[in-house]
C-alpha cells in the first residue's frame, strides 16, 4: 500500500489531502471508505487523511477538505451557549480593534482572535471608524459615545458589552450577538442588521432610520420591550 499527500490552501491555511492506495485484485468489488481526521500542527496546517477508491477520490477529498477547514473555524458553534478562549494575555490587545481585522470578513474567520473583551473605548470617534471586526470577542467591552461607523461586524461576540449612544451609521453589522448588551441612543441609520440578535439587550432610544434588515430578523427585534415608539415606527413593527 502507498500514501500520498497532496497539500492544498483553504483560507490561509494548509491542508494535506493524504490517499491511501490499495492494490488492485481481480473481480474484487471496489468500496468506498473514507475516514477523515484532523490533526492542526503548530504551524496551522490540517492533515485529512482520506482512503478513497475510483471515481469517488476527488469528491471524497473535497467533502473532507471541507470538513476539517470548518471544523478549524474560529466561528461559535452554539451562538446561545459559545465556548470562548481565555482572556489574551496580549498587553496591546485592545489596540488591535485599531488596526481590525481583513480575513474573511463575511464568514468572520481569522488567523488569530481580537480579543476585545473588558477594553474600554469610551467616546472614541477616530480609530474604530470603517474598520473590520470580524469574529471580535467584545463582550462587557465599552464603546459607550464612539464612532463605529461604517465598521464591519461579523459574527462578533458583544454579549453584555456597552454600546451607548454608539454611532453604527453606514455599517455592516451580520450575525452578531449582543445579548444583554447596553445600546441606549445607539443609531443604526442606513445600518446592515442581518441575523444579529438584540436578546435582553437594552434599545431604549435607538435610531433604526432606514435601517436595512430581514423580515425574521426585524420580528424578532420587535420584540425587544425597550425599543421606544419612534424606534418601532422607525422599524415598522407591528
């Protein structure tokens, strides 16, 4: 029997496509047998060993590539329930929301976390402004009074964070959890609220001027009790 490996690039990362070759045997029955595993190295390559036969290779590669990248994703799986790293000992984390992050914005993937949590950036009106956020861990972060327009936000993690009187105009905030988050004032004029969710979150005062959002997503924000009159016709709640 012989491997091979066959390394491939997925988001950054290395990805090692081993094939396990049989010996062919006349009138046997070709099966198909595809194990997948992944092994992440220190220098963030994946191993996906496979062992297919015939025609099924290159699907079977494909499927298990596929696979072992998003089992690696830095995403949550359990958005209710998420299970966290711990704190960055990083002293100059919190500057990094400065700098932001450019890797798979959409999908919130990264190379390495930006751990914004407990960072205070109260009435910061330059540094945040436009820049990606993707996948950020921001919860009982404050941002109380900042300017965070235009800001990308992607699958961030901004459970009991502070956002009052933030200005989110211009911005692409998707998926983003802001569970018993402080959003007091917060204005999300011409605002992306694509699959964020608002649950205990505090909306007292909240601009939703042509706000861009979906029709599940905007009845499960309806029912926020702290959104004002002005804020439900600014939705269109019902």
């Amino acid at each position: 029997m012989a491997m091979t490996s066959v390394p491939l690039k997925f988001d950054g990362r290395s990805v090692h496509l081993s094939t396990l070759h049989r010996p062919a045997f006349k009138h046997s029955r070709s099966q198909l047998r595809v194990q997948c595993s992944d092994m992440v190295k220190e220098d963030n390559s994946i191993y996906v060993k496979t062992s297919p036969i015939g025609g099924f290779k290159g699907i079977a590669c494909g499927l298990c590539a596929v696979w072992a990248v998003a089992a690696a994703s830095p995403t949550f799986a359990n958005p209710s329930n998420p299970r966290l790293p711990p704190l960055s000992n990083d002293p100059t984390r919190c500057e990094k929301a400065f700098v932001g992050n450019t890797i798979g914005q959409a999908n919130g993937v990264y190379d390495k976390p930006i751990d914004l949590r407990f960072c205070d950036f109260t009435n910061e009106k330059t540094n945040l402004r436009g820049k990606s956020l993707a996948a950020a861990l921001m919860s009982d972060a404050k941002f109380d009074g900042a300017n965070m327009s235009e800001v990308i936000m992607s699958k961030a993690y901004a459970v009991g964070a502070s956002f009052k009187g933030v200005d989110f105009t211009n911005a692409v905030i998707d998926r983003v959890n802001f569970g018993k988050a402080n959003m007091q004032g917060a204005v999300f004029r011409n605002t992306v609220l694509s699959g964020s969710t608002f649950n205990d979150a505090n909306l007292e005062g909240a601009n939703f001027e042509d706000t861009i959002i979906g029709y599940i997503d905007l009845q499960k924000l309806c029912r926020n009790q702290t959104l004002s009159d002005q804020g439900r016709d600014e939705l269109g709640c019902r």
